[in-house]
C-alpha cells in the first residue's frame, strides 16, 4: 500500500502526521493514562485547530452586500459610456452613434428636468405661486400627485393666513379636492376644508404647529427632497471614460471567480465565454473509498437522486447495496431477488430506489430510513417481462418507470398501481439500457441487435431507430438538455449522437467492450468529458469535442462496467467483478486544507489502495 495513501484520505502520510504531533509536543514521547489519550497534546492539538479554522476563515469569501444601485441614474449613465466606447473601439460606428445620439436625448430632456427643478425650489422658496402652477403643468411634476396636493396645500395655508377665503375656497374646490386621497395625514383635507371658517391656520389640528410662510416653505423643499434634489442630477457629459474600460471590467470579475473558486487552476484558464460564471473544470484523479461488503461482482452503480448523499449498487449476489458517499460505510442491504441485480436507479429526489434482476422481477426500496440493523422489505415488486430485466429507469415526474429485458421488450409502469400501462415491441435482441428524456415524453432504448430506438410514450410507436452501430449496444444516456445520446456498443466505441440531425456526430476509441459484459458510459464533469467502463481494467475519461483520452483511472481487478458522475458530490464511481464499488473525486474535495498553488485539476499519476 502507497504511504500516502495509507490514511485512506488521501492527504497527508500517517507516518509525516505522527512525527509533525511529535514535533508539537518537542519531544518524541506521548503520555497515557486511561482516561485522557494524549492528555498533553489535548489543549495544543485545539489551539492548532483554532488556528487552522481562523485562517480558513480568513481564505473563504465573505456574502457581499449590493455595491452600488442598478437604478441610480448616474451608475446608468456610466454604464451607456462603457458601452459607447466598447462599440466605437470594436468598429461599430453606426451602432454606437444610435446609441450616442438617444444618449443625447436624454441628457436634452434631463438637462430641461434639472431646469425645471431649478426653477421650481427657488419659485416656492420665494412663494412666487404663478411660475409654481405654471411648473406643475410640465412632465417633470404632472405625475407627482403626492407633491402636488403638498404644493397646492402650500398655497391654500398661505392664501388661509393672509384671509384670503375666497382664492382659497377656489383653491380647494379646483386644486386640492381631486386629489385628496393623497393627503398626508389622511384626515388632512377635512381640516383643510374646516379652516375656511376659522380665522388662523394653528385653530386645525392638524395644522396647530404651523410655524408660519418661511418655514414651511422650506418644509416642503425638504419633505420632497428626492423630486427637487439636483445634486444626483448632473451632466452627462465631459465625462472622461477610461480606455477599455467594459474589457477590464470584465477581466476584473473573471479574477475574482477565480481566486475565490472552489478548485483553483495551476495555469491561468482561457475564459470561452462571459454569458457564464467561470468555473475551474476539474477531473477525478484519486480514491476516496473502496465500498466492500458485495459478495459477488457489482453489475451496476447509482447516486441515490440529485444530490448523491448515498450510491446504490447491484451485484450478483442478488442484493442491492446502498452506501454513503461521505463516510464510506455500508448503510444497508437490499435483500429479496432470487437472482443477480442487473441495474439499480433512483427517483430525482432518491426517495425511491429500483432494481431489476434476473429473476424477472423489479423491486421498489424506500431509500430514506435504511439501517444495517432493520430488515428491509420492498415497497412493490413488479413483474411482467419474461426472462432476466436488464435495464430500470425512473420517470422525470417520479411515477412511471420504464424496464427492458431478454424477453425484447420495454414495459412502461404506474409505479402507483404496480400495473404495466404500456409495452414496447420492435427490438429483435434482449433490451440492454432504456432511459427517459428530460420532459419524459420519449423513451430511448439500446438492444443486443445493435439498433437505438426512440419511442413515443404516449401512442407507443417508435419515432426512430438508429443504426450505426456494427455490435451490441450495450448503453445509452442523454445530456440534461436532451439534445445529445451517448451510446455504447461492443464494436470498441462510445458514439455521441445528434438528435436533432439524427447521426452521429463524434466517436470515442481506445477502451475494450467486444466480450458479453454490459459495459456503459456516461456524460462527466459539466458535459464537457464522457466517462465509460473498459475491459481492460480502467475507467476512460475523453474530451467531449476532441475525442482524444485526457484520463485514465486504474487499474482494477477486471472488467470496469459503468461509470457514473455526479454533480453536487463532484464524485466518480466507478463498479466491476473485483467485489468492491470505487469512488473518485479531485483533491480538495476532501482535504480542504490544500494551498491554492497545491490544489490540481488534472493529476499526472493516479495512486489506488487495495
């Protein structure tokens, strides 16, 4: 076994961690007693992990708040520069003096807004009501209805106060009383309409501290600041941009993905695209756990749902495992086939798992709540297919499962009723893999007589059939976007197909699959690699668009038959005949405490114990 490994974490040698306690304590010796192991390394080995958490904390970026307010006025404004400029900088004359020209535009209509506010702060200050009302008229202040009413109101109490009860009779009538459902307080227009027979403004209460023309006047200005605030309102224009400035903006945030990521890349990436965040693409490259307990060759592998907490394995010895992703340990055993399970699935969620098996049969386990100590029993055995079921998979509404077997047919299931709603007939081999698509109105089905077949759910009917496969087809799966098929077949390739052209666009080479083996691929981290089993021992990851092999895991104890990755876990597990489930994932996963400049996206060397 590789010291490095020894662990079983893959982090740091057992015999480097022992001599760096040592060297903590400044000595080689350790004191026992029974019921305090290590009693003297207890308070330093705590202030070291206080010390390593702070600055981790540190490390980690902080929730950040808004910066700066998308609607403020002069943030848009720069925002128009920015683009202006990049426009003129790339060659886009035309485009850029459209924009330059209805830029204009609007700085014409603010530059008479600001005016007009002007003009309105200083009218009311010095009570000139005639240039007030001719100002109320224009669209900067028509759709102002709370500072209008506030405005006539001015005036009403002005015109109260020099006694003037008939202007302010008019006033009222005309002015004030069609909008009196803005007045503040609610039952202010009551009191307004009181005061005509009152000989002072102060004899209403709510007007009973009614400091006189001046200071009002100056209340209004101020209760209506963000009308008649000019500060936030300036020029467009003579504004110096500096040069490049949308690029470097860009750049900046591509920086900062980077440097707070998750993984973090030795060479500089090249940024494809700035419609996404960037996210450091890494490959599986070292072993995490060896799942043992299986007492016969694994057949096939499942993260348990979307979020692959538990992985549930199929084998030969008629049982179904399941087994947690974090610890490694076995959760449970799924007892009840009377043969070996072909397949295992699981519903989106993973509150269902499902199994099929040589005995013709398919069995539903409740995945939540297993233990090793409860004796598991399924929640519904379904039956239907003559012969050996080689293929169970879930609907994406979680109610329906479709299976396929010797017998060379597919059988749609109410998993509600346990009843056979539909069957499929039109393979003339054993049904090897049949999958949903995403919207789970087509069924896609590989067989032994070497042909892909697309059904429709609903009438039954196949829609197509693909043929370009000279062996077996030994698997086949859709990328989350049902628009790519990734099949297998045991003429030595994996085939990525378009569906809407209906051919296949990509061929991937260089793994072994001719023998009698089920063996399967799939799509890897972020769509952009496929994995796949190989006989020859090894787990084959390729790039998705130059076909070329960028990873190889291995070796194992024999035939590799299926591979799967799983997203939230950003795990790869792995099955064969050597008894025991591998899973991968990259480092840092888990061992967080790697430095940036240490942390690996592709590995030259892959290390396994066993």
């Amino acid at each position: 076994m590789d010291e490095e490994f020894e662990s079983g974490r893959g982090g740091t040698p057992l015999s480097k961690k022992t001599s760096e306690a040592s060297s903590l304590t400044g000595s080689g010796s350790m004191m026992y007693d029974d019921e305090h192991r290590f009693s003297n390394l207890e308070p330093i080995l705590k202030r070291e992990a206080l010390n390593v958490a702070l600055a981790k904390d540190a490390l980690l970026p902080k929730a950040l708040k808004p910066l700066f307010d998308p609607n403020d006025p002069k943030i848009k404004e720069d925002i128009i520069r920015i683009i202006i400029q990049y426009l003129q900088d790339e060659g886009y004359t035309s485009s850029s003096m459209i924009l330059q020209d209805e830029a204009n535009v609007k700085m014409k209509n603010m530059a008479l807004q600001k005016s007009q506010l002007r003009k309105m702060k200083k009218a009311i200050l010095e009570g000139d009501w005639i240039e007030v009302e001719k100002l109320c008229t224009k669209q900067t202040f028509r759709y102002q209805k709370s500072f209008l009413y506030g405005v006539y109101e001015q005036m009403y109490l002005e015109l109260i106060n020099g006694q003037e009860y008939q202007k302010a009779s008019s006033l009222l009538g005309k002015k004030l009383k069609p909008l009196e459902s803005y007045a503040f307080p609610s039952d202010g227009f009551k009191d307004l309409c009181y005061l005509l027979t009152c000989k002072s403004v102060n004899d209403a209460s709510t007007y009973q501290n009614w400091n006189g023309v001046s200071a009002t006047r100056e209340a209004l200005v101020d209760r209506f600041s963000n009308i008649l605030d000019l500060e936030s309102r300036e020029a467009m224009a003579h504004v110096n941009t500096p040069p490049k400035r949308l690029l470097d903006l860009i750049e900046q945030a591509f920086q900062f993905q980077v440097q707070n990521g998750k993984y973090h890349p030795k060479v500089p990436p090249k940024i494809g695209t700035v419609l996404e965040d960037y996210e450091c693409f890494v490959l599986p490259n070292a072993l995490r756990h060896s799942f043992r307990g299986h007492k016969g060759n694994i057949k096939s592998i499942a993260f348990c749902g979307e979020e692959g907490q538990l992985i549930v394995s199929g084998s030969s010895d008629n049982t179904v495992g399941v087994w947690d992703t974090e610890t490694g340990e076995n959760r449970a055993f799924l007892r009840g086939h009377t043969a070996r399970v072909w397949d295992v699935a699981t519903t989106r969620r993973g509150e269902l798992i499902g199994s099929c098996s040589g005995d013709g049969s398919v069995r539903l386990w409740k995945g939540s709540e297993l233990s090793l100590d409860s004796n598991q029993t399924p929640e519904a055995v379904l039956k239907g297919h003559e012969g050996d079921v080689y293929t169970v998979y879930f609907h994406p509404g979680g109610n329906h499962l479709v299976t396929g077997g010797y017998d060379k047919t597919l059988k749609l299931y109410d998993i509600r009723t346990g009843q056979v709603v539909r069957t499929f007939e039109g393979h003339n081999s054993s049904v090897s893999r049949a999958i949903f698509n995403p919207r789970g109105n087509l069924i896609i089905s590989g067989s032994k007589d070497s042909t892909i077949k697309c059904w429709d759910v609903l009438s039954g009917l196949c829609v197509k059939t693909f043929s370009s496969h000279l062996g077996e087809v030994t698997s086949v799966e859709l990328n989350s976007s049902g628009s790519m098929l990734l099949s297998s077949s045991k003429d030595n390739s994996n085939r990525l197909w378009d569906l809407a052209l209906g051919k296949p666009i990509r061929r991937y080479k260089e793994h072994q699959n001719t023998s009698k083996n089920f063996i399967r691929s799939s799509f890897g981290p972020r769509e952009r690699v496929i994995i796949g089993g190989s006989e020859d021992g090894f787990v084959y990851i390729w790039d998705r668009d130059t076909k070329s092999v960028v990873q190889k895991l291995g070796p194992c104890d024999g035939p590799v038959y299926n591979a799967q990755w799983n997203t939230k876990q950003s795990l790869l597990a792995s099955c064969g005949p050597f008894k025991n489930l591998r899973s991968k994932s990259s480092f840092g996963l888990y061992c967080p405490g790697l430095l940036k400049e240490q942390s690996l996206v592709t590995a030259p060397r892959i290390r396994w114990c066993g």
